[in-house]
C-alpha cells in the first residue's frame, strides 16, 4: 500500500511538472511571436534624412505711435485724490477724442490706481494715485500736434511699432523668402550628398519682431511742462522681421 501511494504521488509530480514546462513553453513562443509582430510592425529607421534651417530678415519702416499721457495727485483723502485724477482724466479725454480718427488717431484710457503712502510709524500718512491716457495710430503728425494740447498731463512714454496691417503683410513676405530659403538649401545639400532631389518630411515656420513697446520719455516731459504749446518732436525708425524655417527632409536619388 505504501509503494502504491508513494507511485501515485511520484506520478502527480512528474505530470504536474509535464504540466509547467508545457506552460512555460506556451507563454514562451506566444511572447516570442507578440515580439516578432511588433518587430514587424516598427517602422525601420529614415535613411538619407537632413535637419535645414533658413532665416529671412526685412527692415520696414514703423508706421504706428504711442503716446502714453500720465497725471498723478496725492492728499490726505482718498475720495478726493479720486475725483481729482477723474477731473483731469475727463478733460484730456474731451480734448484728446477731438483727434480721433478710426486708424489714424485712437484714444483710450490707461491704468488707473489709487494707493496709500503709509507713515514711518504706522498708518497711513496720504493717498497717491495716477491715470493714464493713450493716443495711438498712423497720423503721427495729429498725434504730434495733439501732445501740446491735453491738458493736466504730461508726457510718460512714446514708441514706434508696427501696425497689425502692416505686420500681417511683411510677415506674409519675409515668412516667403524664408521658405524660399529654404527650399534652395535643401536642394542644394542634396545635390552636395549625391542625390537628385528631396521630399520635406517635417517643417516649423515661426516669425518675429523685437518691436519694443512706448519708451519712457523725461525729456519729452519736462519739455512740455516748460511749454505747452510746442509739438513732441518725433521721428519713426525702422524694425526688423524675422522668419525662420526648420525641419527635415528626405533626399532621393
């Protein structure tokens, strides 16, 4: 009986062990046929692949002024600070919007802030404010003329920019030459490798304008507080825009 049990558990073992190897061999061979599918599927690595860039730059004359006008008061009471900054708020948009021209002269009001100035020892000693008033547009001539006649404010920043029509349009001819560019370089390369011509595979196109904003403007400042009745001197420049071009492309024989 007990060489018996001792057959039966001995053939237990030997099937159970059958069992797993057969097991192990079954997640084997489907592993190694999930990797050979996946092998297959994995596209093999482009051959005869370049990375270009090309860049293009115009310098356009800037066809946009800013004029930023500010005031500030300050007194003991906050309400009245803030009726002053209004007052004169209200009367240089009176005198301003009579320039006004869609395109040509555009007016709208600026920052307006209300802070305290707080004593060495606590509390508040006075209330500080400002506003601000911006002319804006192509008739740079009308904007000239109209800085001497706002009144209660003066001068805080001018610059020159670029207006959207006019940035739309360089944009649209410089990001052309970039591609242009571009395309002759790819070539070019790939004639130098031997090769007859080229498929673009990828490609980023990205424009710019380092135009700066309105600058700050002491002496224009200090000149219409001693004058009030002469015209802010301005003159445009120029801007630089630039395209770049960047990708890759295949070459073909």
């Amino acid at each position: 009986m007990k060489n018996f049990c001792t057959d039966l558990r001995r053939s237990n073992t030997s099937r159970s062990n059958t069992n797993q190897t057969g097991t192990r061999t079954a997640v084997g061979s489907a592993l190694l046929l999930l990797s050979l599918a996946a092998a297959a599927d994995t596209p093999a690595p482009p051959q005869n692949v370049i990375s270009l860039a090309a860049t293009a730059t115009l310098d356009v004359p800037q066809d946009w002024l800013t004029v930023v006008f500010s005031t500030t008061r300050e007194g003991a009471d906050a309400g009245v600070v803030q009726g002053q900054l209004k007052q004169l708020l209200d009367a240089a948009l009176v005198e301003a919007r009579k320039a006004a021209r869609p395109g040509q002269v555009e007016v709208r009001t600026g920052s307006f802030s209300l802070q305290p100035r707080y004593a060495p020892k606590g509390g508040i000693a006075a209330w500080q404010g400002s506003t601000e008033l911006i002319v804006e547009g192509r008739d740079t001539q009308a904007i000239a003329q109209l800085t001497a006649r706002v009144p209660g404010m003066t001068i805080s920043r001018v610059g020159f920019s670029l207006s959207r029509e006019a940035r739309q349009k360089v944009e649209g001819e410089v990001t052309a030459q970039a591609i242009e560019q571009f395309r002759a370089r790819a070539m070019t390369v790939s004639r130098q490798f031997g090769f007859t011509g080229y498929t673009v595979r990828e490609v980023n196109v990205a424009t710019d304008n380092p135009d700066g904003g309105p600058r700050p403007m002491m002496r224009a400042q200090a000149s219409l507080a001693m004058a009030d009745e002469m015209a802010l001197p301005v003159e445009a420049g120029k801007t630089s825009v630039n395209a770049t071009v960047n990708g890759s492309v295949q070459m073909l024989k």
